[in-house]
C-alpha cells in the first residue's frame, strides 16, 4: 500500500510476512515506539509492543482505508479500546501516511495531537478511547448501524485482556451476536499482564475461548506476533461477530522487558533506550 492510496483486501498468500515486508514496519513502529518511551513523559512501552504486529497486520494488509482521506465514507473502521497503547496506534499511521513521521516526537506535548490516549484530533483515530470497557460497543454501535444502512464497511476491535474484567464487555458481546454483526472482528491482545500483575492472578479469564463461544461469538486463536497467520485471521468472515484471541507477549522484540509487568509503563532513560534499541535489532 503506497503512503496514500487505497488499501483493498487482498487474497491471502504464503509467506505474507516476507513477501510484503512487513515485518520491516513493524521493526520501524517498534523503534518508534521506544523513541516516544525515551521521551519527556514516557509510555506504556509493553502494551503498545505487545500490539504491533497486529496493527500492522491490520493497517498494512486488512483495513480499507485512504491515508490521505481518513473520513472517507467507505472505509473501515479500526477502535484502540486499549488507548494506553496509542504509542504503536500513533507510529502505525505514520507508517501508513496518515500523518508525518517526524510529527512522534510531539507525543505528549501540550502543543501537539498525539496524546497518551487516543483523540480524534489524530487523523485515522475514530474514538477517544481509553476508559476501559468502552471500545467493543462502540465498535458493535459502528457495526449494526454500517449493517442496517446497507454498508459494508467492517469494523475491528482491539482490547486488552484485562479489560475484559470489565462487565461492559460481556453486555456488548451479548449485543453484537443477538444482531449477528458479522462485520465487527474484536482483537484480544491476550499477553497475560495488566498494570497489577498476572491477568489470571487478579481475575482469572481462562477458559476465555469457551466464553466467547458461549456468548455467541466466532472464535479464533492465533499466535499474535506471527503475521503470517494474522493475515488471513483478520480478513476472514464467519455468519456472525468473531473474536481473535491472539497470544502476545508484553514487551515483544526487547528481551529484558518481556513478561513483565514492569514493563507496562516507562520512561527510558538514554541508556535504557540505547539498550532497548539495540536488543530490539538483534532480534529482529
């Protein structure tokens, strides 16, 4: 997809990841990420990791979508529930040309756009979102009123997985099958930590797979750092909502800050991101 054309869906391939470069991007919204966590106000550099192959799968290769145009009609839609994770949403567009890439460094500036959670002010955001709970209705409200107007613009939802402790969840699930919304995809970015510790600690989720099916939902389960099998997981349909739950990992790419809950907000110091930076091109 070219910086500001249209993006259609394509037919999924073999080696989606390496025929198309994506892991490329997701190497470059990784090193901005880390850049915007060695900034002035820092981020939550492990949630926003954890998340960027599946934005990347997304804005690369799923959504229709006009950079240049991000209120065209005919678009899809994308809602960040887990707006702490704006910092990888933020350097996706800019990948995707939604707006400069030199514009991260004004993240958290009272003088720019790019604030620690969503707003619309950001070319490409649909939601302010942040407030837990809040992004899967919104997305079935975006869902049932493309469904109703004869549209067929699709609707996608990431969440994190501690967020689904909360009730407002499970009365949109509910909401989302009763109207068979088979254009809204939710996304779980199922890496096992929340800001307090281990998901399964605090309030246990598992079986989470059994729960969607029972609230009526398509479920899928998918390694959510291999793009490869992200690809044809987002662009797939069933008869009624479906649900990915992708198994990530928090702090994805920096080996020190994987699996930890430390990770979920930062402030890199210069030597932390040299390191960062540095543990993130080895392994990439």
């Amino acid at each position: 997809m070219s910086g500001a054309g249209e993006a259609s869906r394509r037919e999924p391939t073999t080696a989606v990841a390496d025929d198309l470069g994506l892991r490329r991007t997701a190497l470059a919204v990784r090193e901005h990420v880390l850049r915007i966590g060695a900034g002035p106000v820092g981020t939550h550099v492990g949630g926003a990791l954890s998340a960027v192959d599946i934005l990347v799968a997304l804005y690369r290769e799923v959504l229709r979508i006009r950079p240049a145009e991000p209120r065209w009609p005919g678009r899809d839609h994308f809602i960040l529930s887990k707006g702490h994770a704006s910092a990888a949403l933020y350097a996706t567009l800019a990948e995707c040309g939604f707006f400069p890439v030199d514009e991260l460094v004004s993240y958290g500036h009272s003088a720019g756009r790019l604030m620690a959670h969503p707003t619309t002010d950001v070319p490409g955001v649909e939601f302010a979102t942040g407030s837990l709970g809040h992004g899967l209705a919104l997305g079935a409200g975006l869902a049932l009123a493309a469904q109703r107007a004869g549209r067929d613009n699709r609707v996608f939802v990431l969440m994190g997985d501690g967020e689904l402790q909360e009730g407002s969840v499970w009365e949109a699930a509910l909401a989302a099958a009763h109207y068979r919304l088979d254009n809204l995809t939710a996304i779980v970015d199922r890496n096992r930590l929340q800001i307090n510790g281990a998901t399964e600690d605090r309030m246990r989720l598992e079986p989470l797979a059994d729960k969607w099916r029972s609230f009526g939902w398509d479920v899928s389960e998918v390694d959510g750092h291999d793009l490869d099998q992200l690809v044809p997981a987002l662009r797939a349909r069933s008869d009624g909502p479906a649900v990915l739950l992708a198994d990530t990992v928090k702090g994805r790419g920096v080996r020190h800050l994987q699996h930890r809950k430390q990770s979920h907000f930062a402030k890199l110091g210069p030597d932390a991101y040299e390191r960062a930076v540095t543990a993130l091109r080895a392994a990439a």
